[in-house]
C-alpha cells in the first residue's frame, strides 16, 4: 500500500523504516527537512508541506499522524480535512486524550473523511521488535487500513478495540498499567539497593528473566539500564509524565473504579520533580509543634 506519514520523531521515524522494510510506499513529511531527508535516503518519498505529500498519494488515500497530543493533532487535522476527499482515512497513532478523539472523529465524518484512533506501544524497539496496536474506529476502514497495521505489529499484536475512541482508551488504560508496573520495580530495586548486602542488582534482574514470576520486558530494560550504569550515577531522580497515567486517573474517578497502584505512582512522579516540598516542611512543623520533635534547619 502506499501511505501517507507525518511525524518522523523517534517513534515515528522507525515506524516508516518498518512499512518500507515490509514493502510499503511511504510519502513522509515532518517540519525538521533533515528528518524527512534521512527518511528518504531510506526508500521514503520525501514531501515539503501536507499539500505536497498528499498530491502524491492516489486513489483511497490513508495519512498516519505521529504528533504530540493536543494543539499539534488538531492543527495538522484542520489541515488534512481541506486537503482530502470523501471516504480517505487519518490514522492518529499517538497519545491522544480518547474524548478528543471522538470529538475529533466526528468532525472528520462531517467531511466523510475517517478518523482511526491506534494507540501505539514497542518505543524506540519497535522497528525490531514490532509495535502493539490498539485501534478503534469504523470498520471498514480499519479493514482497508489493516495491511499497515499487521506490518507494524508482530503476530498476535494487532487489535481492533471498536468504535472511535476506543483504542485510544485502552492505550491509555495501558499506560496507566506500565506505570504502576514501573513504579514497583522501583521500589523493589531501591529496598535492594539500600540493604545490608552487597548486591549485584545488574545479576539479580537479569537472573530473575529465567523462571521468575516477574519476568518481562521491563525487566529486560532494568537490565539494560544497569549495565550502562550500576549505580545510576549519571541520571537525575526527575520522572516527567506524558499525560496517559494522568488521564486514566481521571478516567478511574468518573468510573468510581478505585486505581490505588495508578494514582500513587502518578503522585510519586509528581513528587521527583519537587526541589523542596511544602508538605513535608508542614508535616515536619506539625511532628515539632504538637510533640516536640526535632526539625531539621537550613
């Protein structure tokens, strides 16, 4: 098939190299020229504007967005509806808010264009490894998009969710899941590394990949991170989010779905960015006005 795609960051830049090593047509475009011109030195059709790129596309036309979520989506949206014809198919195959890919979705129906939504998992792994998809949107066109999609995906990693939004949501629901996993693993290696023992936290994540219960993927990586750096020296304690684990939370309060695991491993990548804390000034106060005990002074 031949594709439209736009965004060629770390995600989407190996996801073009993918569809082109699995024989398909890409037509890429990205606001950064020398992006789109390495992807051509790859076997990309390079374009200059959206104008260009989907001038170049025949037929049924399909456009794959990798953008940030938010403004970014619905700035290239607005501009691909004024530029495609009845019964074309977007795909937004980043980390957008599932709400908005609904509102969004019917807006492109009002100019019979499609919407698909594919929540993208495999990170810069992808190209080797394969990408989860998780899509949602109308069946047919998720049908006629399908060749993209098992290019992408290892056996078995394709899933349609159903109706727009829904792969978005479970992406979503996903993330959420990954940071309560990550946060553990966390917590697990810290008490290990402040034990009374000399461990080999580098040897025991990758003994615990063979047999153990916690075997993954993640646990691969903790491996990786390791042996690059035992001690983590070189990396800040500062966790940022990118809006997934926040956006479940929400989703788990107007559900009345209780997600302790989610929300305190969303609050605790709040508090690595704190340089000083408030509360904890406050709760030191407290202990030293109602008890007497001791505050620490700057």
């Amino acid at each position: 098939m031949k594709i439209g795609f736009i965004g060629l960051g770390k995600m989407g830049g190996n996801m073009v190299q993918r569809l082109i090593n699995s024989g398909h047509e890409v037509v890429a475009f990205d606001r950064n020229n020398e992006v789109v011109n390495k992807m051509s030195s790859m076997g990309a059709i390079p374009s200059s504007s959206p104008e260009e790129m989907v001038s170049k596309l025949e037929g049924r036309r399909i456009i794959w967005l990798m953008v940030p979520s938010g403004k970014p989506v619905d700035d290239t949206l607005e501009q691909l509806l004024s530029l495609m014809k009845k019964n074309d198919i977007i795909i937004d195959g980043g980390n957008s808010n599932y709400k908005q890919t609904i509102a969004r979705a019917e807006k492109a129906a009002g100019n019979g264009i499609h919407l698909l939504d594919c929540g993208t998992s495999g990170g810069v792994w992808g190209l080797e490894n394969g990408y989860s998809l998780m899509s949602g949107g109308n069946s047919e066109a998720s049908e006629y998009a399908l060749p993209l999609f098992r290019a992408l995906a290892p056996e078995g990693g394709y899933t349609y969710c159903g109706e727009s939004g829904s792969g978005h949501f479970v992406k979503m629901v996903h993330n959420g899941i990954e940071y309560g996993m990550m946060q553990s693993f966390a917590e697990g290696f810290e008490i290990m590394e402040k034990s009374p023992f000399n461990l080999d936290l580098t040897s025991i994540a990758s003994g615990w990949q063979y047999g153990s219960v916690v075997k993954s993927w993640l646990l691969e990586l903790i491996v990786l991170a390791l042996k690059e750096d035992p001690k983590l020296d070189t990396i800040k304690d500062y966790v940022e989010d990118s809006g997934e684990g926040r956006w479940t939370v929400e989703t788990a309060i107007e559900l009345d779905v209780p997600a302790h695991v989610i929300s305190a491993a969303l609050y605790t990548r709040f508090a690595s960015r704190q340089s000083e804390s408030f509360a904890m000034k406050l709760l030191a106060a407290l202990r030293n006005q109602f008890g007497g005990h001791a505050v620490l002074k700057k």
